[in-house]
C-alpha cells in the first residue's frame, strides 16, 4: 500500500513537471497557465492604470517596441521550430515603456511587458535595450514566474490553490503574483531566483543572436549596470540576482553556444 502511494506520487510530481526551453531544466509548474492569464491581463491594466504608458508617438516606445517585436519573433521562431508550437498561444505580445525612474524592466504571463524609462539611460542604445527584453522575454518563456509563484504559495499560503487564495485573500495572491514577477524576496528562496536569473541570461543570449544582435553586447550592459550602482548593490547571498561579476563571467562563458543561433 504504502509503495503504491509513492508511486502514485511521483508519478502525481512528474506529470506537473515541464521542461525550460534551452537549458533542458526540469520545473514545477503547478500554477494553471490560463489562471495566470487572467490574472496577468487585469494586473497588467492596473498597472497602466496607476502608471499611464507614455503614448505611442514617444521615440523611446517606438524603439523599445521595435526591438521587442524583434526579440518575441526570434523566440516565437524558436517554439515553432523546438517542438514547442503548443506554447504560442500562451502568448500575445505587448510592449509599453513607463516615464518612471525606476531601473527595471519586467514581462508578464502571456508577454505584456513594461519598461521604465529610468533603465534606458543604462541601456544605452538599442544593444542594451535588446539585452534586456531578451532577458525578459526569456523569463516569461521559461515560465519562471509560474514557478516563483507556485513557490510562494506553497511558502507563504500554505499550498492553498490560486482560484481560492484571490477568493479568499484576494490582496495577498496579488502581492505574490507582483514579487514573482519582479515588479520583492524571502531569504530561503533566493537560490530558485538567481537560478531564474542566470537562466534568462543565457536564454536572451540566444533570442538576441536568433534577432540578429551581437550577444557579447549583454556583458557591456551588464558592466554599465555594475557602475550605476556605486558600489551599493547587497552581498550576493542576500540578493535575488547574480553578483555582477558572475553574471559578466557566465554571459562570456556561454557566448559560444548563443552564437550557434546566430542568422546565417
């Protein structure tokens, strides 16, 4: 009785395992895709609410959605031609950029992305920009987020399902659904974080090359990054990302294998 339990159960934990594109690691995703939709797309407009996008006409949206069309086509390419077509429809990409000074960039479930305008100084061109959506736009195809969030749950709400913690705590599922996204950390999960984050770097390596970008720019951003911080950024064991000096390190490492990608 007992070992057909287990077997139950490890068949029960594989059958909610996926596979991250490009890297080949196993995942928990517990969260149900469409779930996440639904909340991304009404997060999403809260977000544009409280934070109205500068209008299309901005030069600095134009380019950013330029070079986020090019970026999601390249891993749309990828899907396709990977055995992953089921994916697409999770899908339907937009960009917007926030006159914000904060130094971030972020993309939703279903590919809703957010730049604000205080990264694009650092970014410094279309390179650093491209860098960067590549790296967010990795996130979302890597369904990071889902597994942050099914994380957290099982964390800070106890397993409890999604559809009954917006029922029921409606606040808190939104206050995890923004920290897994990146638009917040407790100390005993920071290893799944900077996992995500040397994960998505390598994966925008590759939708960088696939798009036509020379993906040694990334490390250059990355030491722009490193500079704006004057020293300030926190011990790595207490941070969700990389030290900067191993995030500059592993991009050059894996610069050949990106390159494999690359147009002919």
């Amino acid at each position: 009785m007992k070992k057909g339990f287990i077997v139950l159960a490890v068949a029960a934990f594989l059958a909610q395992c996926t596979t991250v594109p490009i890297t080949g690691r196993k995942q928990l995703k517990l969260m149900p895709t469409s779930e996440l939709q639904s909340m991304s797309h009404s997060q999403y407009e809260q977000v544009k609410k409280e934070t109205p996008p500068l209008p299309d006409t901005d030069p600095r949206v134009q380019l950013v959605r330029n070079i986020g069309e090019k970026l999601s086509a390249a891993a749309n390419q990828f899907m396709m031609e990977n055995g992953m077509k089921d994916r697409l429809k999770e899908f339907d990409w937009e960009f917007h950029v926030a006159d914000q000074q904060t130094v971030n960039a972020w993309c939703m479930p279903g590919g809703k992305v957010m730049f604000y305008t205080g990264i694009l100084p650092i970014c410094d061109g279309e390179d650093g920009i491209a860098t960067v959506m590549g790296h967010e736009i990795a996130h979302a195809i890597a369904r990071h987020g889902n597994e942050r969030m099914s994380q957290q749950l099982s964390v800070q709400a106890g397993g409890m399902a999604l559809s009954v913690l917006l029922q029921e705590k409606p606040e808190t599922a939104q206050n995890l659904f923004l920290a897994s996204y990146g638009i917040g950390s407790q100390l005993g999960v920071l290893k799944y974080s900077r996992m995500h984050e040397t994960e998505a770097d390598k994966m925008g390596l590759v939708f960088m090359a696939m798009a036509g970008y020379d993906p040694a720019v990334a490390a250059d951003f990355w030491k722009r990054m490193s500079a704006n911080k004057n020293g300030q950024a926190p011990p790595e064991f207490m941070s969700t990302h990389p030290s900067d000096e191993r995030r500059i390190q592993d991009i050059l490492d894996y610069l050949p294998e990106a390159r494999k990608y690359a147009k002919k």
